[in-house]
C-alpha cells in the first residue's frame, strides 16, 4: 500500500509518499519519501551540490541511480536532478514510480528501495547524505532483510532538510517518535 499526500509548504510544494515494506525491501515504516519540484530553476550540479552542502547533506556523487532495485539501510539519501529526466519506482516491485525534472529533490528516508525504469536525455543527478553518514548499499536478493530493517529504525532525524535547512518541510512529515 502506498499512500501519497501533496502538501503545499510555505517554501513550496512537496510530495510525499509513504511506502510500504516491498519484499526484500524494508522502507521505512514511519517516514515518507519526500518529492521537491523544481526547487532549483535552470540547475547546475555545482548548484546542488552547494545547496545540500550548505544544508549539511555534503554532496556525494554525480551520476546516475542504478537501474536496479537497492537501499541504504544506514543512511538517508538526496536525489538532485541537473540534466535530463528519469523516472524511478521507489519502495520496491509494486511501489510508486515518480517522473523527475531538472530541478527536482527526492529525499529518500533510510530503506527506501530505487531503481531507476527510464530516462531521456544525458542523465546527471547529484547525490548526497547527511553529515557522517558512510551509506551502505544493500540490493535484494543478497540483503539480510530483517537484520537490515532494525538498523534502517536507528538511523536518527537528518539535522536539517538538504533543502531547506533546519526548519523544511522535511520535519513535518518526518516526525521523531520516543520510545522508537
């Protein structure tokens, strides 16, 4: 089951979506997949790479996303897309695919499965982690599926949303349960 909410935030629009356990695939069970539109117009990679940076995601890698299903049971992920457009199917075989834009940010909570299905045009995405985090990369069928989902619980809140800092939209669908 997915459940996808669109909530217009006083920085703009974002997207979320809430996906469900997809097989070997854990997701996360409390926070959703987060979709910023066209949150830098005409974007660079420089340009992405100094908002996440600034927003203490340092930025990790230009490139692609694997056209195979994987996850960071250890770490959460920002998709920047400078050039091109791809689309992904998050959360697994049967989960949600999201068409993405130069300009567009995905947050991916810990446990969020990816792959990307397609792609037009030369592909250039900036991806970054929060500060400290070493990010595995886990890919069914050879992940340790119940082992990897406790450790995808102990990943704590991001100090601050990669796009709009400590006080983004990030928090209000991310919420930090005691006890948890």
């Amino acid at each position: 089951m997915i459940v996808a909410v669109a909530h217009l935030h006083p920085k703009g629009l974002v997207v979320a979506h809430l996906l469900a356990p997809g097989g070997a695939i854990p997701n996360h069970p409390r926070w959703p997949l987060l979709v910023y539109p066209r949150v830098v117009p005409n974007p660079t990679p420089e340009e992405f790479e100094a908002l996440f940076t600034r927003n203490g995601w340092p930025a990790a890698w230009r490139n692609g996303v694997f056209p195979f299903h994987h996850y960071h049971s250890n770490a959460h992920e920002a998709l920047g897309v400078y050039e091109g457009e791809v689309t992904v199917q998050f959360g697994g075989e049967g989960g949600v695919e999201v068409a993405a834009r130069p300009g567009d940010v995905i947050v991916l909570p810990a446990g969020t499965g990816h792959k990307k299905i397609s792609s037009r045009g030369a592909l250039g995405v900036v991806g970054a982690y929060p500060q400290g985090a070493k990010p595995d990369t886990c890919m069914p069928p050879f992940a340790r599926t119940t082992k990897n989902a406790q450790n995808v619980l102990k990943v704590a809140l991001p100090p601050a949303d990669p796009v709009h800092g400590p006080r983004g939209p990030l928090f209000e669908h991310w919420k930090w349960y005691k006890g948890l």
